[in-house]
C-alpha cells in the first residue's frame, strides 16, 4: 500500500503537477493498492486533466488555508496523516507538497512509523 497525499494544497494549486506524479507513481508501481489523499477539490481538479489510475482509491481529507506556518497546520496535519497511516498500514507514504509545517509533522511520523518510507515532494 502506498499513501500519496495532498496536505497543503486544497484548491487547484499543484493539480497539474500532482496529475502527473499520481500517473508516474502508478506506472513506477503497477498493480499495487495506492490511496489518493485530498480535498475534494483538489481531486476534482486533477481527475479534469487525468483518469485516475485503476489501482487507486480515494479519501478526502480537510486541508487549512494557506498563510503562514502555525502550529495548529502542523498538528492538523499530522493527526490526519497518522490516522491514515494507523488505517491502511502503508509501506510508503509520499507527501506531494509541503510547507515548513509539513516537514515537522513528517518528522514525528517518521519516528513513530519508523518501517514506512516518507518521500516528500518539493515542487
């Protein structure tokens, strides 16, 4: 299983960019169970420039407004993520954005899930 998740953007930012990476994720892993975490909106947006790939699911998920790090995007962040991760029991997880309070978060789950590969995408 692998997680891919959306955790900063919740509108049409990076839609296009994470179109392309979800296409290159499922070809990279064919035939493994994947999970697309995002905002409704998000997905909308991606699935407008292309068909989701056979093997992956999805899941909504709440993402802040953007403005600024604060600790509460931190925690919001991590809680939803370690709940997905307590859930599915990925053997990777890929973040497809991340803000400095991401890095945090993914700090603690690296600790805590430390068998799970974290990939952070900075684009």
């Amino acid at each position: 299983m692998i997680i891919i998740a959306e955790p900063t953007y919740g509108l049409h930012d990076h839609a296009a960019v994470n179109a392309a990476l979800l296409d290159a994720i499922a070809l990279a892993f064919p035939g493994e169970p994947i999970l697309f975490a995002a905002t409704p909106v998000q997905r909308s947006h991606v699935e407008r420039i292309c068909t989701l790939p056979r093997q992956m699911d999805v899941v909504d998920i709440a993402v802040g407004p953007p403005g600024g790090v604060k600790p509460g995007r931190m925690v919001s962040q991590w809680r939803m993520l370690r709940a997905l991760m307590r859930a599915r029991r990925p053997r990777i997880v890929i973040l497809l954005s991340a803000g400095p309070e991401t890095l945090f978060a993914a700090r603690a789950l690296a600790s805590e899930f430390s068998a799970v590969r974290l990939f952070i995408v900075l684009h």
